[in-house]
C-alpha cells in the first residue's frame, strides 16, 4: 500500500502526545493488562448477527471491546469523579458496552449509568436482561477455565455483577445462525443489586441536547458511531471513491454540531469517549472539505479479500486532518488524555479516544 506523507500529521500520529497519554496512574487500581485479553473486540454472542428491523443497521456489541480504552475511563472517572456521577453511553445498543464499563468501576454503586439507543431492538434486548455466551467465540474467556491471570481477573469483574440464568422462553440470539456441532451456550442476567444503577431509554444521538438528567453528567461515550452518521464508511468508499460514500453530506458541520451538543452537557473535567475504529478517525473527503484540508491515498488495495488482491482502486482522497478531531480541539475546549492502537489496512496508528473538557 502507498501513503502519502499525511501519515505524519497530527491525524494518524500525533506529533506531541500529551502527558497524560496512557496514564496508567489512572487506570493502576486494577491489574489488568489490556495486551493479555484476546481481542480488542470481543462481540457478544446475544448480539451477533442481528439487526434493526427498521433500519437494517446491525445491533452488533460486545464485552469488553477495545479494553486498553474502557479500562482507561474507568481509572479517570475514579480519578475525577470519586464521590460518583452519572454516566451517558449512546448508542448503546443491547447494552454490554454499558455494563462493561459498570463492571470495571470500583464502588461501582455510586455512578449511574444511561445508556441510550434509537432502536426499538436494541433496547428490547437490553431491558430484557439477558445475555448469552458461547463457547469457541470472542468472549468465551468468560466461561473458559482460563489459566490466564488477567483474563481471570476480568471473568471476576463480570461475576461480580453477572449471574447465570436459564434459557429465556423469547428469541435472543440471530435465528439465521448455524452450527456444525451443538455448541456450550451459558445465560447470564445483570444481578438486581446492580441492575438499579442502570437504565435504558430511547434516544436519537442528534437530540442529546434535549436530554436533561438532574444528576451531573461527567461523562458520554460515543464509541464508534460517527461513521454511521456521518456515512464514513471507509471500505465501501475505497473501493467505489465515486458512489461509495455521499459526498454531498457535510461531514464536518455535522461532527461539529454534535461536539457543541456534548460540550454543553459535561462539566470542565468532564470525559468524552469515542471509538477506536478507522472510521472513527479517518474521514473520506466530501464536497465542502477545502482543498487545503485534502489528501490523497494512492492505490489503496482493497478491503474485500475474495477479490484478486492486486487489483487498486483510483486515487482516493480523505480530510488531512480529522474533522471530528478539529471540531473537539476547537477553542481548546477538549484535549485528548488516552490513545490507543487501531489498524487500518495493514497500518497501525495510535487515535486519541479519551477526551477531558479543560474550559
């Protein structure tokens, strides 16, 4: 693959990382170690294959995913907020990303966590309840007899919050999935004592502005859902730079419309999460990105592996610098306080996912 020299820009690498990049005093409270957890993304299996009956979107979340950066929230909000607050996830799906986060917090009782979602679906699944794992999959650690001390670690994290269940008398998983051999499957619901932390409600992202919690807010993950409302989809537009993606949406008013929404519920020391994903940093460029804002990816190979991997797409061109990492850096409202990795078509770079409200 062939990359222009915008790699070395303050996008993909950042030319000054801030004191507090992977600040492990924050984050010291528990012995984890993110490189010992299996996959960066652990999908849920209750999650699997699913989609919105509306909008086709996919329902897809998981426990645990990208650690390195939940682990990280985590050890902040136990820095910044001891006494506890309250907590928005949005989009959240069927929930795993929330109780996740819950089972990592210590003195976990005192933080309310709100997750909200658009998809009926969605929060069908997650006010049921109920979660399932399976053996042989991403998150089978949680059911495994891992001789891994951080993976062991992690199990107890989600027992100390998670019982099991029995089988639920509904429709939980994909009904189109299939297996060769019957495979171990454990149920698992929140327990009560917990359970009353947490709350669902229905919520569109674009109207946060209008969800007023009485409680402080010191908190609001977004985490990989930019790309979606932005139809960044980067593996559709490289390899169809013409049709793959709608240039004629407006990628940066749009991010920057959300960030003055998000900006306006946190208090100064307030934590914006978002998500690892390229998508989420990397953006294709539209019709309003100034020419002095371009650049271009030359033959980039593409994403869809069953194709002849030496055939190339035309030249392609994306934001040299992220429009959402403009619209947080904006009059110095938001620094970025973590980085992790993410990798993007056989190159791995660090993205700023944790940002702190400094003013």
């Amino acid at each position: 693959m062939k990359i222009l020299p915008v790699m070395s820009s303050n996008l993909y690498t950042p030319q000054k990382i801030e004191k507090h990049k992977n600040n492990t005093s924050a984050v010291s409270y528990a012995s984890v170690s993110a490189d010992a957890v299996r996959a960066k993304f652990c999908p849920s299996f209750s999650s699997l294959a699913r989609f919105d009956n509306k909008t086709g979107h996919p329902l897809h979340s998981g426990f645990y995913r990208d650690f390195p950066t939940l682990i990280a929230s985590a050890g902040f909000l136990k820095k910044n907020f001891p006494h506890g607050t309250t907590v928005l996830v949005g989009a959240c799906s069927t929930g795993e990303d929330l109780i996740s986060l819950y089972s990592l917090l210590p003195d976990a009782e005192k933080y309310k966590l709100i997750g909200f979602d658009k998809s009926d679906d969605a929060l069908e699944i997650a006010n049921k309840n109920i979660y399932s794992v399976i053996e042989d999959y991403g998150d089978a650690f949680l059911i495994d007899k891992t001789e891994d001390s951080t993976l062991r670690k992690l199990k107890s994290f989600f027992n100390n919050v998670m019982e099991k269940t029995s089988e639920p008398d509904f429709q939980l998983n994909a009904p189109n999935l299939m297996f060769i051999n019957e495979p171990e499957m454990v149920y698992y619901r929140m327990k009560n004592e917990h359970r009353k932390n947490i709350d669902f409600k229905k919520l569109d992202i674009n109207d946060i502005d209008s969800f007023l919690p009485e409680e402080e807010v010191g908190a609001i993950f977004f985490r990989n859902v930019f790309y979606m409302l932005t139809g960044n989809h980067l593996s559709i537009g490289i390899h169809n730079p013409e049709n793959g993606h709608n240039i004629y949406v407006n990628k940066a008013e749009c991010l920057n419309s959300i960030v003055d929404k998000v900006y306006e519920r946190l208090p100064v020391g307030g934590f914006f999460i978002i998500g690892e994903v390229p998508a989420e940093h990397v953006y294709l460029a539209d019709k309003y990105t100034p020419k002095n804002n371009r650049a271009i990816i030359d033959k980039v190979p593409m994403f869809n592996y069953d194709i002849d991997y030496n055939m190339a797409d035309p030249e392609v061109e994306i934001y040299k610098k992220s429009p959402l990492h403009q619209a947080l850096r904006k009059d110095n409202r938001f620094c970025p306080v973590f980085y992790t990795a993410t990798r993007w078509n056989n190159y791995t770079f660090d993205v700023p996912t944790i940002w702190k409200k400094v003013n």
